[in-house]
C-alpha cells in the first residue's frame, strides 16, 4: 500500500522529471522536514525513486533534470501553502508550469538571456495570470507582454539550499530600471 504523500511524490517525479530533493521536500509541506525526509527515504527503499547525480530525485536514475522546470518549481513553492498538492502539472511551451490559486490559473515562463520573444506564442485566457521568470529584472522593458495579468521573478542562487525568488510588479520592473 502507498501512502498518498507517496503518490504525491511519484505523480510530481513523473510530470516534471528529475527534481532536487530540497523542493520535493518543500513539495510535500510537512510541519517538519524529517518527515518528508522519512517519505523520500522509503521510496528509495522500495525502489519507486532514484538518486540522480547525488543532488536530484527521479523515478530512475537515468532522469535528466529540466533547469527551466526546476526554476519554475522554485517559484511555485512560494505559493506551497496556498495550492494544493495535486493542482500544477506542466503547462504548454513556451510556459513550463500551471497551477491554480484560488481558482485562477497561472502560468509560470522561465525565458533566458536572448528569449524575450518566445512571449509571442503565449495565448491568454480569462482567469489567467502570468509569472515570466527573468534572468534578470533588466531584461523587463525589452518584452512584448501578452494581454493579461503579469508579475515578474528572478530566482538567485546564492550557495544555499534553496535560491531567494524575488517578485516585480509590472511598474517596479521598469522602476527598476529607472534607478
């Protein structure tokens, strides 16, 4: 019998591939990391997950890891408490990620240095936010944003666990330009 967290688990590593463990940890939202720690520990007893290159989890231990995914999961995990285990999945390229809070749809797009246009494919919908993850804020006021709500983010690696995500609104974006 597996447990539903365990699931939770299996159904993340199948949709995103390999992960880091420190954001399935963070996936799982416990009270306290031992426990998920315990549930990613029996999982690899029972062989359903794999280490992959000693720093990420997969279901086999021939996963690649997808950077734009596991930037995108980063930014998710700031709304951890506020969506369900079950309500993200991948979304459709150019986005990586969906997820919904509160019963709006967002979209998560990571765009490196040099993608600015890869905005153009996106399609809008009712009830459909963006969050367009940068390499930087200055890229902002080269984009062409699409006809709905965006926020932007930068996601800074700085040594530790787990990277800082910064949120800009579409006005601190270019505030942000002008200092």
């Amino acid at each position: 019998m597996i447990l539903q967290d365990e699931q939770h688990v299996i159904k993340w590593l199948a949709q995103y591939g390999a992960l880091p463990k420190t954001q399935l940890i963070r996936l799982l939202n416990k009270p306290d990391d031992k426990t998920s720690e315990k549930i990613l520990r029996n999982l690899k007893r029972d062989l359903r997950i794999a280490d992959v290159g000693g720093y990420y989890l997969g279901l086999d231990s021939m996963c690649k890891p997808e950077q734009r995914l596991i930037l995108a999961v980063w930014v998710l995990l700031k709304f951890v408490d506020q969506v369900e285990p079950l309500a993200h999945y991948p979304a459709v390229y150019p986005s990586q990620l969906f997820f919904l809070k509160e019963n709006t749809g967002y979209e998560i797009v990571v765009l490196y240095e040099g993608e600015e246009h890869l905005l153009r494919l996106l399609q809008p919908e009712d009830d459909l936010k963006y969050i367009i993850v940068l390499p930087n804020i200055s890229v902002a006021p080269k984009l062409r944003l699409p006809k709905a709500p965006c926020l932007f983010a930068t996601v800074e690696f700085h040594g530790g666990d787990e990277p800082e995500v910064i949120f800009y609104s579409e006005e601190a974006a270019q505030n942000e330009l002008g200092k």
